[in-house]
C-alpha cells in the first residue's frame, strides 16, 4: 500500500542529456497529491517533457529525487506501466491497423482488465471510423486515438503532453470533459503544455517551467490575482447610445460617487476586473512570451 503523502515527490532533480553540456532539468522541486490536475507550462525546449520522461521511466541517470508511490519509477519495474497511463505529443500508432484493432493490441499488453476499445472511441468521436486504417486518420484524429489508448488500463495515474494540441474546438472540449472526469474519479493527472488556456481551465496548480528551471508555482487564480491590476472596468452607454469605458479603483470601490454616478445615470453593458491572464503572469515571472 502506498503512504506516501503525495503520488509524485520531485526533489532537486537533475537531468543532461549525454553528449551535451548544458543541463535539461536544473534542481526541480515540486509534488504532486492524489486526484489533483498537475499543469507543467512553459515553452518548447524548457524541460517539461524531459521531466515527463523521467517520471514515465524512459530516461535514467537523473540527480536527485524522482519518486511515484514512494519509489523510483526504474525501481517498479513493469508493474508500474500497469498503473499509469500516457499520451505523447506525437501520435505513435501502427498506421496499416484500423483504430479499434490498435487499441485491441495495447489492451492485450496489459495483465488486468481493460476498458472496452469501442467504448473509447465513442468517447472521444472515433466511433464511426473505428475500422478505417489509422494512416487515413488525421492529425487531430491520431491525437484523440493516443488519448483513449492511454486510458485503456484505467490509470491512476495519468500523463498528458499537449492531450488538446491539434483539435477543433469540439474535440478538444470532449477531451477536457474526459479530463475532469478523471479527475472528479479521483485520477491524478499530470499535465505538459505550452496552451495556458488549457492549463487555466483544467489545474489545481500549475508550475512555470523555463530553462530546466520551475520559476512558480501556485493554483492560476492565485498567480493571476497576484499580478492584476486593483482595478474595475465599466463599459457603459452615453445618452446618445456611444459605447464607452472608465476605469475605477477597486479599493474603496463601494464609496467612488463617479462609479455610483455610472452605475445609476446610464446603461450598463459590461462590468470587469482587470484580471491577469496566465499569458501575463507568466511574461510577468520570466520577461519571455510563451513560443
């Protein structure tokens, strides 16, 4: 049985890549509790995957602590990849397979039982083309193939690198729901991403990776508080129906006779904080754009 405090406890973890100098990963910290939404943000080259694959077990030969269930991932041997779940970045399928004949594959290379393969290709919209080769399927539809591969073993543990990455906007909400129902079944989710739309929706608390280095970390709106601006913005109709906007300060708000004047003289449209995106904060943190 697991007593560890957290499913993942990263200490002062180091990571070079052989033939190289400069290091990936520089003296991470950070943990990660059962049932949370983990989000690992930051730009290409920043070291998120590089730590990823630490964690999943495809590199060795870090410094420090790397620990899932209080062990080394090296240390589990195969019973560990029974317990997690993994979706990469690049889809990896076997193209001259049909969708529903992959999944039967990886669902065989698994000791436990297994969820349906038709089931999960429902989910995620592939229903209709579960017998069509994989090598016709598109980007955005290879994508959604990795996703429902990577719950085949239902997980306890769920590795997600850049799981929206290439979808319309349909698709990448039916694998956001898929997300947080995981999540509200107590699944433990670690997500990579450069996306800080995604990351705000989805995480309990995110890490801003840059340069092997994690530079914060918090829950988003506790990052975003953090950096806005203590300011309201009314937007708002003159007599003669222009739009226009002022800008009041939100101390002292309740006794500002001009927002009082505002509120009660003309028509109201619109009514905002001047809240940080996690764009800003993190421009804010690091002095870089998200590329």
């Amino acid at each position: 049985m697991n007593t560890t405090a957290h499913v993942v406890d990263v200490r002062q973890l180091t990571y070079t890549y052989p033939k190289t100098t400069e290091p990936a990963v520089r003296g991470m910290d950070f943990t990660v509790s059962a049932g949370e939404i983990f989000g690992f943000l930051g730009p290409s080259g920043a070291g998120k995957s590089t730590t990823q694959k630490l964690l999943i077990g495809l590199l060795r030969g870090h410094g420090g602590q790397a620990l899932v269930w209080g062990k080394d991932p090296l240390d589990w041997g195969s019973d560990y990849y029974q317990r997690i779940g993994v979706s990469f970045e690049l889809p990896n399928h076997y193209l001259k397979l049909t969708g529903a004949e992959n999944l039967r594959f990886f669902a065989s290379l698994y000791d436990g039982q297994t969820r349906e393969p038709r089931e999960l290709l429902e989910a995620v919209g592939l229903g209709e083309v579960a017998d069509t080769r994989v090598g016709k399927y598109s980007k955005g539809m290879q994508m959604r193939l990795t996703f429902a591969r990577s719950l085949l073993n239902n997980p306890e543990l769920l590795f997600l690198d850049e799981p929206t990455s290439g979808l319309d906007p349909v698709n990448a909400r039916t694998v956001k729901d898929m997300i947080l129902d995981l999540k509200s079944r107590g699944r433990t989710i670690f997500l990579t991403t450069h996306d800080m739309a995604t990351a705000d929706e989805l995480c309990d608390r995110v890490a801003f990776v840059v340069d092997g280095r994690i530079v914060a970390l918090d829950k988003p709106a506790e990052l975003k508080i953090a950096r806005s601006r203590r300011l309201v913005q009314v937007g708002y109709r003159s007599p003669q129906g222009v739009l226009q906007s002022a800008e009041f300060r939100m101390d002292g708000l309740a006794d500002d006779p001009e927002f009082h004047t505002v509120l009660r003289d003309h028509h109201v449209e619109t009514i905002h904080s001047r809240e940080a995106s996690l764009d800003d904060v993190f421009v804010d943190v690091t002095g870089r754009s998200l590329v």
